[in-house]
C-alpha cells in the first residue's frame, strides 16, 4: 500500500503546484502584463480536480476524513464491530456506486471538449476516477482488517 499511497501524496502535490503556477501566470499575465491567457484558468480548474481527488484517496488511507460517530462511541464489543463493519460495507458499496458512475459520464462526455485547451472533458473525470480507484482500494483493504479483527463465533 506504501507505493500506492505515495502515488497520491506525490500527485495531488504536484497537481497542487502546477494548479498554483497557472494561477501564478494568469494573475501576473492579466493585471501586471495586460496578457489574459486562455488556458491558465481552464488548467487551474482541471488541476484543482485532480489535487482533490488524489488528496482524498491519501486522507481516506489516513482516515482524515471528516466522521461522525455518535453511535460508535456508545456501543461497546460486538456491537460496535457489528456497527462499524456495516457502515464500512455500505460505505464500500457507494464508493463503488460512484466509481461506476464516473466511468459512465467519462464515457458520455468523452466527445466533449474545453473550450480553451481543446481536451476532452472526461479528463476532469480522470481525477476523480483516480482518486475514487485509491478510496476503494484503501477501503477494502480497511475493511478486510475489520472482518480479520471481529471475533469468530463458534458453533
């Protein structure tokens, strides 16, 4: 999981610096030079897509997302893991909902290009489709070490 979460880490930064230097280029272009560019805001905007997609597969390995547990803090033993493993299951499955969804509307607009670039639009999507794969991959792996801890009842 270590490359794999270097992977992201190492992404959403460099998306985050490329994002910073269009945005750079486009301020000191359009209010110091009286240059506007085209293509330093379209280009801020798909980098600010991908630094938060890519960012959001790191924070969910990391478990930095924001939680609410009222209802885990209350509960104690099999309960709690009972508790725990079904909002991991059904966490699991829209994660999974969305992914097939970004594949979907990847596919739809794939014909559809930004007016400055001239790319298709699907490679907004592509971030969020990266990012998505990373969440699954890190929440599987999570959950599979909730099933490995819950104890075993014996018959």
């Amino acid at each position: 999981m270590k490359p794999l979460l270097r992977f992201f880490d190492v992404g959403a930064m460099l998306c985050f610096c490329v994002m910073m230097a269009c945005i750079l280029i486009e301020v000191v272009g359009r209010n110091l030079l009286h240059l506007p560019t085209t293509w330093a805001e379209e280009s801020s905007r798909l980098f600010c897509v991908w630094t938060v997609f890519l960012g959001a597969a790191s924070a969910w390995h990391r478990n930095s997302h924001i939680v609410i547990h009222v209802l885990s803090t209350r509960l104690k033993g099999r309960a709690k893991q009972g508790a725990q493993i079904m909002a991991s299951v059904l966490t699991g499955i829209f994660l999974v909902s969305i992914w097939f969804g970004t594949l979907l509307i990847m596919k739809i607009s794939y014909p559809s290009k930004t007016t400055a670039l001239e790319i298709s639009i699907s490679y907004f999507y592509l971030g969020l489709f990266l990012g998505l794969s990373g969440m699954v991959i890190f929440h599987f792996n999570t959950l599979v070490g909730l099933i490995r801890k819950a104890p075993r009842e014996r018959i």
